[in-house]
C-alpha cells in the first residue's frame, strides 16, 4: 500500500486539478457539516456531562499547577506570550515541493 503521506500528496494533486464548479459540491458538504457540528455541539454544551467534564478539567489543570507540572505553565492561557500564528494564504497556489527521495515504507 501507499504511506499516508503518499496518498496525502495523491489527493492534494487531484484537488489542484479539480475546476470550481467541481469542488463546489464538497465544500458544500464541508460546509453543512460544519453547521450540523456546530449544532450538535450547542446542545452538547448543555448537558450535565459536559458540565462534568469541564469541571474535571478544571481540577486537572489546578493539581498540575500546584504540582509546578511543565504541562501548566505556558499552554493555559492567561498572560503568557502569544501563540504564533500561520501566514494567511493569498490565494496563491503553493509551489510544488522539491522532489524527494521516496524512503522505504516498512510494515
């Protein structure tokens, strides 16, 4: 078979090569997915067991905090430096990458 990165490059190429008009139909798709989603998660939002969850959460974050846990420090928020940000895309197409010696795919 293919590695995920072989069939990952496969299908970015038949994306490129799609027109408009054919991949109107998936981010349609896409996009009423991203509604459903939304919509599911909304009423999710309203359970007890989210509310449980978020509170369990919570606890975790206060034991690792006051164990002085590297997990607690910096990726919590807060006041800390801001996370980097990828470039916005222009549109573009990004150049294609160099070509690279395939390595072997072991089972």
């Amino acid at each position: 078979g293919k590695s995920g990165a072989q069939v990952s490059k496969i299908l970015g190429d038949l994306w490129q090569s799609m027109s408009a008009e054919e991949k109107a139909e998936y981010q349609e798709e896409s996009n009423r997915d991203k509604e459903r989603v939304q919509r599911e998660m909304d009423v999710y939002k309203m359970t007890a067991e989210y509310e449980e969850g978020m509170k369990a959460k919570e606890a975790e974050k206060q034991v690792r905090r006051a164990a002085g846990s590297p997990a607690s420090r910096g990726g919590g928020g807060g006041a800390a430096s801001p996370k980097k940000r990828k470039p916005k895309k222009t549109g573009a197409p990004a150049p294609a990458p160099a070509e690279r010696e395939e390595k072997p795919v072991y089972p």
